[in-house]
C-alpha cells in the first residue's frame, strides 16, 4: 500500500543514452589505443563508482561538497521565495539528492507541494533517492529520468508549465572541457523560458595545495574511485588489469586552472582485454587520463554565463570562500 501511494507520485523514464552498452566497449578500445592513453570521465560512475564518490563527498579534504552544502543550507529559503507556486525543480546529475533536500524543504515550506525531475545516468542511484525522498515529503512528485543530460533535458515532462529552476551543482560543470562547458550551458540557456532560471555550483580557482589535497586523501578513496574504472574493465569486458600495478595521479595546474586526474602504469606490462580480443601494450610510467576538474575565477563564472546568453542574478560564496553558486536567468527573461 505504501509502496503504492509512494509509485503514484514517481515516474522514471529511462533516454537512450542508458541502452547502449556496446559504446563502453568501443570507448575503452579506442580510449587505450590512443596516444596519450585516455578514458572518458563518464565511466568512473557504475553502481561501485557512485558509491565511491559518495565518500568521496564526505571527506576531511574534499571541502567542495560542505562548500556548496553550506550556501544552500543558508540561502534555500531566499531562493524558494523568487519562484511563485508551480515552480518545478529539475536536476542534472542529481546522485543522492543529499544537497537538493535544502531546495526540496525550501520550496515546500514556501509552497506546499513541489515538481521534482531529477536526471542521472545511474537509473539505481535515482530510483533509491527518489523513493527516499517521496517516503519523507507527502507533497512531492518527481518524474526522474535516467540518462546523460542532453537526452535527459528532451525527456523532461512536456507538459510542464511551471517556471523551471535547473540545478546543475558540485561543480560537475568542471568536469567539462571549458569550450563544451560554453557549448553545454548555451544550449540549455537556448531551452529556457523568460522565467527559467539556472542554478550553478562552480569550484573556485585557490592555492594548489588546497585544490591537491582534495584529489590527494589521505584515506585513498580518490585512488579507489579512479581505479575503479580499471577494475570495471576487468567486470565488463573481461579485462586482467593488475589493480597494484597501477597508481592513482592528480596534479593541479595553476594556470590553466585544473586538476587533471591520471592512472600511472608502475611497470612496462600487456593488458588483454577478452571481450575487445585485444590487448594494450603500458610502458613504466605510462598514464591514462581520466578526468579534469576545471576551477574557475568569478571573472570567468561572469564571463561564461555572459558568453552563453544568460545574465546573474545572484552570486554566492560559501564563508572560506573555496566555491560558489550562482543564479542566471536568460538575458530575455524576466
Ligand atoms: C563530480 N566532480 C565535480 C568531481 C570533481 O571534483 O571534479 C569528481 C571527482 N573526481 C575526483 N574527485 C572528485
């Protein structure tokens, strides 16, 4: 009975982007046969990985998550009150939906029910909080989809009238290119009605021992998320990777304003790959590159909504001042 009360309020449905496991295949062969040796970032979250980076959000040295959480904590109820009644909250990559409770409970308390429709990759992540969260809130309703953001945003209820506060938190917009990232956010501003607004959290440019710590812990939880992905190879394609021949890298370049994450190779080795029929040669100290996660100065915050046809409306920093969220608005809207 509860279950069902609780599935009247949930609809989940899945973009194609999530039926297509043959492309994980495909990007790994190209991927270790390239030079330099490259995974796309978007790997590291299977069920494991996502876990992972749960930790990974709860560590002493990863101040971006606690960042971000005490800005929402402290403006949820001014951000709520902008939005009249009606207003739906959509979310990108929205994991555990751990930070969105503040916006959840804001908007609630503001006015009494809210539209929720978060958008994952991992379809297991979204049912879990989804159903966490309709147990707790009698007046909530999400329509979540399972998919990259692109196929996601096209499965977004159509019939949705209410203006649209779009949350794109945790500064995974730094995990983009800085020309995707602009490519990315104008076509979402191209989407957006007079009174859609965007909410962004972006990780702040700062010393590099900060920054470094951060994709450094001590516990070795960042080592764990990253090797995951050779340990996902080894599960989905029958790969033999060696986990302790290989390490965990992460450097950050000052200039360029970015982390940039590797996996070392600790000695000259061969890696079949059974499910590719193929297998990739690793000099010592050879690296594949997993991620970059780009900081960004206010300047450039200012200067990227500008370029991609939105405005700010309201910007904040969290009281160390090691990252900020930032309200935009189409520069044609209200
Ligand atoms: C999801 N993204 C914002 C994280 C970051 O900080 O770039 C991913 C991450 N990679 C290693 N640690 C965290």
């Amino acid at each position: 009975m509860k279950a069902q009360a609780l599935s009247g309020r949930l609809t989940i449905v899945t973009a194609e982007s999530v039926f297509q496991p043959h492309t994980f295949a495909e990007d790994v062969a190209t991927g270790l046969a390239g030079s330099p040796k490259s995974l796309p970032c978007q790997y590291l979250y299977d069920e494991i990985g996502s876990h992972i980076f749960e930790e990974i959000c709860d560590l002493p040295e990863y101040y971006l998550t606690r960042s971000e959480r005490e800005i929402l904590s402290d403006q949820a109820g001014e951000i709520a009150r902008g939005f009249p009644n009606g207003a739906v909250l959509v979310e990108l990559g929205s994991g555990s939906s751990i930070k969105t409770r503040f916006l959840i409970e804001a908007f609630l308390a503001e006015h009494g029910s809210l539209h929720y429709d978060p958008i994952d990759i991992s379809s297991a992540m979204l049912k879990k909080s989804s159903l966490e969260l309709l147990e707790e809130y009698e007046t909530l309703e999400i329509h979540a989809v399972a998919g990259e953001y692109q196929d996601g945003l096209e499965k977004l209820r159509s019939e949705e009238e209410g203006d649209k506060l779009v949350l794109f938190l945790g500064s995974t917009i730094g995990n983009f290119e800085r020309e995707d990232a602009a490519r990315f956010l104008s076509g979402l501003a191209k989407k957006f009605a007079p009174g859609d607004r965007l909410l962004i959290g972006a990780d702040l440019r700062k010393d590099s021992k900060t920054i470094e710590a951060a994709y450094n812990d001590d516990a070795g939880t960042t080592a764990r998320f990253n090797l995951n992905l050779l340990a996902r190879i080894n599960r989905e394609l029958g790969g033999n990777f060696d986990l302790s021949r290989f390490r965990h890298c992460a450097r950050y370049l000052d200039l360029e304003g970015r982390v940039e994450i590797h996996i070392e190779s600790l000695c000259a080795q061969t890696v079949r790959v059974e499910l590719l029929d193929r297998s990739f040669d690793f000099a010592r100290g050879e690296l594949i590159h997993t991620e970059n996660s780009h900081k960004f100065s206010i300047a450039e915050i200012s200067a990227i909504i500008d370029l991609c046809g939105m405005r700010i409306i309201e910007q904040w920093v969290d009281s160390r001042e090691l990252f900020s969220l930032t309200m935009a608005a189409p520069k044609r809207g209200r």
